[in-house]
C-alpha cells in the first residue's frame, strides 16, 4: 500500500522548466501526447504528473530529473570553446545530442589517460606544439612526416572510403584517439546533426581526442579529421564546423583550416599535377582521384594557389557541393557489421587498451560495458575478437 502511494504521489513541476525540457530534445507537445497523454495539462499546469511518470519524461527528454525541480531552465554551455561560424551565426543552444557526445568522448578520454600514465606511458611531444604564429606549410609538413601521410600511397587506394580508414589509421598510429560515430553513443534514434557540428578536438598531452560526426559525407569528415588534428598541434580543444568555403574570422580555425588543406593537398604537389589548359571540372575530378580528397578541397586549394577567381570559385564550389550532397545520400547504406561499426565509434586504439585492461583485472566488465554502449558481457567478448581481426 505505501509502494501505491509513493508511485501516486504527485509533484509540483514548472510549466516553465517543462517547455524547456521538450524544447531541448527536440520534441513537441504533439509528440509526446501518445506516451504521456495529460502532457498538455502538465503544460498548462491544470494537473501535475506522479513522481513515477515524471521520471518516465525525464527519461524520454534525456534530461537529467533534477532538473526539472529547479526555479528556472539552466543554461548549458558547451564544456570545451566553441570555434563554429554556422554560416557566421553562432548556435545559441548545443543540443543535448552534441553535449552527451561531448560527454561520453571526455570520460573515455579520462579513463584513457589513466590507463596510459598507469602503463608508463609518456606524453606526446606533438601536442600543443604549435601556434598559430607558425607557418601553416611547415606545420603541415611535420605532420604529414609524422604520420607517414604519402600522396602517392593514397593515390594508389581504390576508393575515397579506404583513403579515409587508412588516414584514421595513420593518425591512431602516433597516439591520437579517432572516434567517428552519427549518433549518440549506440543510440541510433540520436542521430547527430552536421548542420550543428563537424567534429571536436579534446586536447591532452597523453591522450588526445578526435571525434569526427560521422553522418557526414566522406569527403567532409577527411576535411575535418585534419581539420581537427591541426588542433591537436595547436593545442586547442573546441567544437568546429571545418567550413572550406569561407574563410573564418577566428584566427585560430583559420590558421587549422590552412593546415588542414595543405595536409591533404600539398602546394607544391598541387603545382606539380595541375594542368592550367584543361577543363575546370575535369581538372578537379582528376585532382580529386589524385589526392583522394573532396573536390571541394581541391577547389579550394585552387582558389588559394590563384589558379582561380572568386565568383569563379564560388560558382563551382556551389554547383559542386550540392551534387555531392546529393550522390552520397543516394549511396548512404543502413546496417552494415555491428562490431565494425561499434570500433569505429569508440575507436580502435582504446578498445584495444579497454580490452587488456579487463583480461589483466584492472577494469571491471560493467565499466567497460558501460564506456562501450553495450550490456551484455557477451557482445563485449565477440567485440573483443573483432578487435582482432586485420
């Protein structure tokens, strides 16, 4: 009978808060009256829900259930700086998509760097190297030279896909967590947006982090990965979204975004194989399959090198942009491996180091399924033996 009662008792909850919390999951009230039908009056503060069903709605918003006792909606800020321009305009809000990405990344990343300093680990000498007084050219070379990130090699791949797996490879190789994921987590009714954000650096001089927004197109998220490590080098954390055509006002996103171009598409390479005579846009298609890169790096590169004017450059950028927008939906594929895709997301290098930390008694199961999305000790053993495989 007490149970009855504690699940009946109802709480005075802040129409006010209650707005604000259907507003920042990306709800309405509309699509929320199926599961919580008196979600109308809740609003209009006509009746008030039973502490049962309040935890139920704080569940459905993912927000946490504290909050919704509060005087007055809080004000999330992002938890590292924010070098967007969307289109010049800031967001005003992060999504609780973006936050609990950002979230779940920088506890992976603490527990990362702790296992490194346990194991012996020294820093990376690489990190924060750089500012943005140097020469983005130079940069750019040591970093390529670091990574062993060769033109011709890249050249040689058959497929701008195998380009992308093996540029995450190279740069998991020199101690930089990769972790590509279009959602939150595992969770694929969380997609994440790229209109909102490209991808994030979290610096650290043991353990850096890239995370790349994997619902983007291929071309964007080979942009963004080095767009990213020239943060690491920079030694600035931050959310980005890595714009190619315009040029930022921050100096620090520009000075990454030259670095970043001159990774893929070397100055001296570019005036090596462009050819001045031929068609714009057969030009930057050949390019393209040159460097295994965007045409729109290329056009950019291009339009850096002089080779073209700006409403030139514009026009095309546009025109090229949209038809590539619409080619990669039309060949995005649902499905696919579980266990590959589940590597891709919370990346190869610490999966590998989680992994060992369980076997050798260091790390519980239940803290690895939980970093890890997944609740079964059995689907952490097959990822283990994924995880094996080339």
């Amino acid at each position: 009978m007490a149970g009855k009662k504690a699940r009946l008792l109802r709480v005075q909850l802040n129409p006010e808060l209650l707005r604000w919390a259907i507003e920042r999951a990306g709800y309405s009230l509309e699509n929320l009256k199926n599961k919580f039908p008196k979600i109308v009056a809740w609003e209009r503060g006509e009746v008030q829900p039973t502490l049962k069903q309040l935890e139920r709605l704080a569940k459905t918003l993912r927000v946490p259930l504290g909050f919704l006792f509060l005087d007055h909606p809080p004000t999330e800020l992002l938890p590292i700086p924010d070098f967007r321009t969307a289109g010049w305009v800031k967001h005003s809000r992060p999504t609780s998509e973006l936050l609990d990405t950002i979230y779940i990344c920088q506890q992976a990343q603490e527990w990362y760097r702790d296992y490194l300093v346990s194991t012996g680990e020294k820093p990376l000498p690489f990190v924060a190297s750089a500012t943005i007084d140097d020469d983005p050219y130079e940069v750019a070379a040591e970093i390529r030279e670091r990574l062993g990130f060769n033109i011709g090699q890249r050249r040689a791949l058959p497929t701008w896909t195998q380009a992308l797996s093996g540029f995450i490879e190279q740069v998991e190789n020199i101690g930089i967590v990769v972790m590509v994921n279009g959602v939150v987590g595992n969770n694929t009714h969380r997609p994440l947006d790229p209109s909102e954000f490209r991808g994030f650096a979290l610096v650290d001089t043991w353990a850096p982090l890239v995370f790349v927004n994997g619902a983007d197109t291929i071309s964007a998220k080979t942009f963004t990965l080095a767009h990213e490590l020239s943060h690491i080098w920079l030694g600035k954390s931050g959310v980005t979204d890595s714009e190619l055509f315009r040029l930022p006002d921050d100096p620090v996103e520009r000075w990454c975004n030259q670095v970043a171009a001159e990774i893929l598409v070397p100055q001296e390479s570019l005036e090596q194989y462009y050819n001045p005579h031929d068609d714009i846009h057969v030009e930057m298609n050949r390019l393209a399959r040159v460097f295994k890169v965007s045409t729109l790096v290329v056009l950019r590169r291009l339009f850096d090198a002089g080779h073209l004017d700006w409403n030139t450059y514009k026009e095309t950028y546009n025109r090229e942009r949209d038809r590539l927008l619409s080619y990669e939906r039309k060949q995005a594929k649902g499905g696919g491996d579980f266990y590959a895709t589940l590597r891709r997301r919370v990346s190869p290098r610490l999966a590998q180091a989680l992994a060992a930390s369980v076997y050798e008694g260091h790390t519980l199961f239940r803290d690895a399924l939980r970093m890890l999305g997944i609740s079964k000790i059995e689907t952490f053993k097959r990822f283990v033996q994924n995880l094996r495989r080339p």
